[in-house]
C-alpha cells in the first residue's frame, strides 16, 4: 500500500527526468469550508468586511503512510475607509516525500455598486514563495535505477502570482438573499522548479465559485459549486449546501465529483473575549464512495478563526 502512494506522490516528479508537460494539479484542493476561500482566491480577502486571524488543517486518507498534510495559519484585514483589503498565509502542503511550505500575501480592491446599490466586485492580487523539497529517503519504491529517487534530500524556493476576482450581490447580511461568484488563478507567473539539475513546468490552475445566500430571519442556507481545472483538464468539482444560524452555529454536506462525501459543522462563540467578536470553530469529515477512494480511507479538516468588527 505505500509503495502505491509512493507512486501517486512521485508522478509528478517523474516528469522531471523527461521531455513530456506535466499537467497535473500542483497546488492543494479546495474545501467545503467557505471560510478558507481566500487562500486560492486573493479578491475574497476579507470579503465580509471583518478582521480575521484563523488556522486550517487537512489530513487525507486517516491511516495511510505518507498520506497528503495541509494547512495555513493567515489573518485578513479590511481597510474599508480606502476600498481594499489586505493579508497573508503561511501554507504547507505534504505528499509523501514532496513538501511544500511558504508564504503568501494577499491584496484586494473593491469597487462598490458596479451593478446594484448595496453590491460588490473586489480584485485581487497574490504573490508567494515557496520552498519545494523532496526527500525520497526512507520511502519504498519499484525502480531502483530511477535516478531521482537514489538522491538525498533536495530543495528550491522559487516566486508565483496569482489573481482573482470576486463578486456579491449584497454587502448586507441578514439583510438582503445575495448571489456571489468567483474566478481566480493561480501560478499565472511563475518560474519552473528546478531540483536535481531538471526543470518542472508550473502550469496555471483555475478556481470558479458560484454560490449564493438565502436568508430567513436569523439564519441562511448556503448552496454553492466550485470547480478547479488545469486546462484543459477538470481537475475536481464540488458541490456544498450549507445551513447557518447567526452568532450560534453551521451545519453543512457536500459531495466531489472525485467520488468524495462530506459532513461539516460548526459552533460560533459570539462575543468571544469582547463585543462585536467571535470565535469561530468547525470540522469537516469526508470519504471517498467511489471504489479507488473507499480503500484509501477517511479524512478531516479542522478550521479556527478569530473575527473582530473594525
């Protein structure tokens, strides 16, 4: 079994002793959880004009040696007075011997009633850098003449850009059903990785987020869709529906067209270590339904953030 994820985790690397394009997703997946839409989209940085200072963590495939680790630690600021937002992330990414970790700075602008009175369009821009390390010692695998895997532990740190834009029909929560979508991508700039003397192309992954908000007295339900691809192939979509009652709890369900379920929920500590804050708390499980996925085991998110009115 681990020399199965082995190979999964190294087929990208493969590419790099080779002349042929690797197209395949370089950058983590998406989660159901909508407070982390920020991380692959610059433009919803701070979108619901609130300071937050949060964590998120994901693990795959719960049992599995070498399974995918990710997670970040950010802060988002709204500078409302100037129509822009501003923040950052420390991000790591773990698949096998493949290890990613960084920083990323996030700046968005808004522009205010574009097509309606109370609505929004924000743009956004991302810059990171990455370190991007790989270590095959200790890992199993079939072909001892791969000269890739005979190395010792390498590593190299290389920049990226990324955009997006994001749209809301309303800024008034609780106030007004709104529509929201989004379009980002990331890697648009970026250099190839260079380790082990070859080079490993760095291709652009497209996000798109469509969803929208119906509220009803104090609490909303939340269908949404997102997609990433790499074109011109579809890497994942998903499919959320969440239900959200307001300054208490969320409860949520989705489904991945990779062949993944999931549940997630959440409590909202309303008022948490002074007024017009709360600390937010949510976990999300998932499990893989189709027959490759189901072997593999289950996975969790674990989500936690801190919002304070500015």
């Amino acid at each position: 079994m681990k020399n199965t994820l082995y190979i999964i985790a190294i087929t990208g690397m493969q590419s790099l002793a080779g002349s042929l394009r690797m197209d395949a997703q370089q950058i983590p997946n998406t989660s159901h959880l909508t407070e982390t839409f920020y991380a692959l989209n610059p433009a919803a940085t701070a979108a619901d004009n609130v300071a937050v200072f949060d964590g998120f963590f994901r693990m795959q495939w719960l049992g599995f040696n070498g399974a995918p680790v990710t997670g970040f630690a950010g802060g988002q600021y709204p500078f409302k007075d100037y129509n822009m937002s501003a923040g950052g992330l420390i991000f790591i990414d773990q698949t096998g011997p493949v290890r990613k970790f960084g920083v990323q700075l996030n700046y968005s602008f808004q522009l205010n009633e574009v097509l309606g009175r109370h609505d929004r369009l924000s743009l956004g821009l991302s810059g990171s850098m990455q370190q991007y390390s790989f270590n095959p010692l200790n890992e199993s695998f079939n072909d001892v003449n791969d000269p890739l895997l005979g190395n010792a532990v390498n590593s190299s740190f290389f920049p990226s850009i990324g955009a997006g834009l994001f749209y809301t029909s309303s800024t008034r929560a609780y106030k007004d059903n709104s529509f929201f979508a989004g379009f980002s991508l990331n890697q648009a700039l970026s250099g190839n990785i260079e380790i082990f003397n070859a080079n490993r192309e760095r291709v652009g992954h497209f996000q798109v987020l469509a969803g929208g908000r119906i509220y009803s007295y104090d609490s909303f339900i939340q269908p949404s869709v997102s997609a990433n691809f790499v074109a011109p192939d579809i890497i994942d979509i998903l499919y959320s529906l969440r239900y959200e009652m307001r300054n208490t709890f969320w409860a949520g369900a989705g489904y991945a067209s990779s062949g993944t379920m999931s549940v997630n929920g959440g409590v909202i500590l309303d008022n948490f270590n002074g007024r017009d804050t709360a600390l937010r708390l949510g976990v999300s499980a998932n499990y893989g339904i189709s027959n490759g996925l189901s072997r593999l085991g289950p996975g969790f998110e674990f989500y936690i953030g801190y919002y304070f009115k500015t």
